[in-house]
C-alpha cells in the first residue's frame, strides 16, 4: 500500500494523525483532545498543549498505522499544519514531520490550516463540486471565500474583530460556562427565549461581507449587568445571542452566493455543530435554490483527515517542502496559497 499521505494537525488544543490512500480514500484517522486538559483554565494554554502534543504524537502514530493495517514503510509523503496556528503547537507537528520525513526519505509539505478547513468536505460523497463559497466558522477566524477550485481563493469577507467561535466562547465564559464555550452556549440557549433581549444583526445593514461580533458580546455583558442573574435570564441573553450571531452567518452566506452567482455553499469550522446554524442555513439556502454542504462532523473541527487530503492534493500538483528547516507561519494569509 506504499502509496499513503500521512497528514498531521497540532495546531492548536487537538493532536491529530490521518492516512490517506489515493484510491481508497481516507483509511485511518486518530485524534486526541486536548479540552479536559485546558478545561480548568478557562481556555487554551498554549505552553501545555505544545507539550501534551509532543507526548501524544508517537502513541497516535501507532494507532493510526494498527487502523489502517499498515507499517511506516507505506507512507509516501507527509502533510503536517503548517499554520496559522500556536507557534509552539505548530512547531511539534512540523519537526515530527520533518524528523519523519528524514527517517523515511519521504517528502514533506506544510499545510495552510484553513484551506484544510475549506477541502475537509470533499472527504464527503458526494463531494461538493467546484466552485463554491466557503463559510469558515471557528475559533479563530471567520472568513467568507469564492472557491473557484482547489487553490484558487478569494477572500470575500472577515471578521474586523472577534471570530464568532471567540464571541460564543467569551460571553459563554460570562454566563458561566466551561470551556468550550460554544456548545455549552447551545446547550443553554435551548431553555431560553430568544426573543426576551433585542440583539442586533452586525453589519448587516450596508452592503459587503465582513463581520463584526465584538459589539454583540460588549452588548451581552451590559445586558448581563443590568438583570438578576436568575438561570433564565442566562438562557433567554445565551439565546438572543445565539441568535444574532448564527442569523448574522446565514445572511452574510446568502448574500455571498448571490454575489459570485455561485450554487453551492460549504460550511466548515468548530461552529458548524451548532445546530440553529445547520437548520437557519438550510431553509433560507434551500428557498432560494441553493445547496449547502458540511463536512462529516468529525471532520468540522480541527483534524488530520484535512491535512492528509490538502497534502496528497498539493504533493499531486507537484510541491513539496525544499529544505529540512522547521519552518511555520503562526500568521498565514489564506491568499498565499492561492494560484
Ligand atoms: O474549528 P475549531 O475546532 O477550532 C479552531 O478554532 O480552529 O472551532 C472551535 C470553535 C470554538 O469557538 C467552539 O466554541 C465552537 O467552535 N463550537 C461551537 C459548537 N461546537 C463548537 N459553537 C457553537 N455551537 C456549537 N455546538
Ligand atoms: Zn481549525
């Protein structure tokens, strides 16, 4: 089987190793959260994940070859998150690949993480066809791209503040919730009544494509200040809230779409498991005639099934790291790897 991409992903809080074989598709994929860890401390520590990726690299390296039936002698090439990312983070999955890649005499690639993100869902079957816009909601970035097809991007809009991710999780951490705030935030909202607390659209009110969210957070923490505390109200500001940030995603990705004149969406990112998110989506998407795609759930966060893909695509077109250096780019324009 000596034909497999290894890929692998430490860019932030999830260690994660993946194999992928140019027929058969995607054959093994492992990863290890890091959220227990980090739990107690309100967010990311960026000094712990490094050193719990570095303890958890060979043991998945393991597990990723027993699932596929496979020995190291099969691996072709390797893929790893090159950035944008923790620097620290970024560093342990690069030099693993680079001291693999050494071992083995195999090339290497680094990986642009969001563009990972973006070609996650052609891991699916069908797999959205070219070109389409691309939704990124996660804890980092918040990013709208007319794909025209793999490497051609254009940035249509960004966050000018906070990602959404970032905005669920600091007003769930204000309402008392753990970390990760964004799906405790849900959780909560369920019980709540949207309606109670009036929270604007940001910047859906003039023409263009980049988000704001940090006025709705300023927002939740002066409505917060100003009601009892009562569990209720939590669920009723965690609902508003919900509410406006996914409404503000939905617009923005139908206006997208009307722009490019493009049929297809594709939603990646940790917030895709929000499930408003999913149904808003699909019913405003589907009235106007217009598809919406996710990648597998497992597959909307942060993975190395994605890193494996975009590696054995980038190694087809014929690229490859050109010097043994570790080399990342914690700050990485998707742009750049734009043709
Ligand atoms: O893509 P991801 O795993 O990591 C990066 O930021 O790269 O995204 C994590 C983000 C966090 O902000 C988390 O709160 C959010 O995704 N998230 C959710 C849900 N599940 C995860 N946000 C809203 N609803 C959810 N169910
Ligand atoms: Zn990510």
């Amino acid at each position: 089987m000596s034909q497999l991409t290894l890929g692998i992903e430490t860019s932030c809080d999830e260690t994660a190793l993946a194999l992928y074989h140019p027929q058969r598709g995607l054959i093994a994929h492992q990863l290890d959260s890091q959220v227990a860890l980090h739990t107690q401390y309100g967010g990311v520590v960026p000094e712990l994940a490094s050193r719990n990726h570095v303890a958890k690299m060979l043991p998945l390296l393991t597990a990723t070859l027993q699932q596929a039936n496979c020995s190291l002698h099969d691996i072709k090439q390797i893929a790893y998150t090159k950035g944008p990312g923790l620097v620290g983070a970024l560093l342990v999955g690069a030099a693993f690949a680079k001291g693999l890649g050494f071992a083995l005499q195999v090339p290497t690639l680094g990986v642009h993480h969001l563009e990972a993100h973006l070609l996650a869902t052609m891991l699916e079957k069908p797999a959205p066809a070219f070109p389409f816009c691309a939704l990124l909601v996660s804890g980092g970035h918040t990013l709208l791209v007319a794909v025209k097809e793999l490497g051609q991007y254009e940035i249509l809009g960004e966050t000018l503040d906070d990602a959404a991710g970032e905005a669920l999780d600091k007003t769930a951490k204000l309402l008392g919730l753990p970390y990760p705030g964004g799906p405790a935030l849900e959780q909560l909202a369920r019980q709540g009544n949207a309606q109670r607390f009036v929270f604007p659209r940001p910047m859906t009110d003039r023409p263009g494509l980049d988000f704001s969210f940090s006025g709705l957070k300023t927002l939740a923490v002066y409505t917060l200040a100003k009601e009892q505390p009562t569990q209720q109200t939590k669920a009723d500001l965690a609902a508003a809230f919900q509410a406006a940030v996914m409404d503000t995603l939905v617009l923005k990705a139908k206006r997208a779409l009307q722009h490019t004149g493009y049929q297809r969406l594709i939603v990646a990112g940790g917030v895709t498991a929000n499930q408003l998110l999913r149904t808003s989506m699909q019913t405003t998407l589907s009235a106007q005639g217009k598809e919406v795609f996710y990648p597998h759930s497992s597959f909307c966060t942060d993975n190395a099934a994605m890193v494996a893909y975009t590696g054995y695509q980038r190694f087809l077109r014929k690229e490859q790291d050109t010097s043994l250096a570790i080399e990342v780019l914690p700050r990485w324009e998707l742009t750049a790897v734009a043709a």
